[in-house]
C-alpha cells in the first residue's frame, strides 16, 4: 500500500459547505460518478474536510487560458450550485 501526496487546483467550496445547498446522497453521486472533482487533504479523510468543485489545470500559460478555464469551470460549478459561489481553493489532494 502507498500514499500519493498531490496538489490541487479546485474552483468549488468546502463539501459541508455544499451539503447545505444540495441532497448529500445527490452530492455524493455526483463525487462518486466522477462529475465532480475533489481534493483531500490527508489520507483517509472524510469527505467532511474535502475541497470539492471542478479542477482546474495546475499549470496554465498565461492570463488569458487561466480566465478561460476560470469561467469554464465556473459555468460547470454552476450548473450543480446555483445559490453557491464558488472560489479557487488550492488544497493537497493525498490518496
């Protein structure tokens, strides 16, 4: 068995923050189908202390390709989250 420790570009919220706003078994679904992305923080952590959302590239070229994938992933957060803001959260993803 090993730990891969990784990092994460996500532009979503924190999942109790979501839970708020959405059914948690919807929620899960959507995690669990791979619609949504996810960062945990450490190993076996429950998906209390996930970041989820819609990733993002964790290198991007320039200005412009960033405000693309920004407002791409904003569309797509926003067709699961109405009433949810999403933000850009950087966040270690260890599995």
């Amino acid at each position: 068995m090993s730990i891969d420790i990784d990092a994460a570009l996500i532009y979503g919220e924190h999942y109790p923050k979501l839970v708020e706003h959405i059914d948690e078994d919807e929620l899960n679904e959507l995690l669990d189908y791979g619609t949504l992305d996810y960062a945990s923080p450490f190993y076996d952590a429950p998906r209390s202390y996930w970041v989820v959302g819609i990733a993002l590239p964790t290198e991007i070229s320039d200005g412009e390709a960033l405000a693309k994938e920004l407002e791409r992933a904003r569309k797509e957060f926003k067709e699961h989250f109405q009433d949810v803001t999403g933000r850009v959260i950087c966040s270690p993803h260890v599995t």
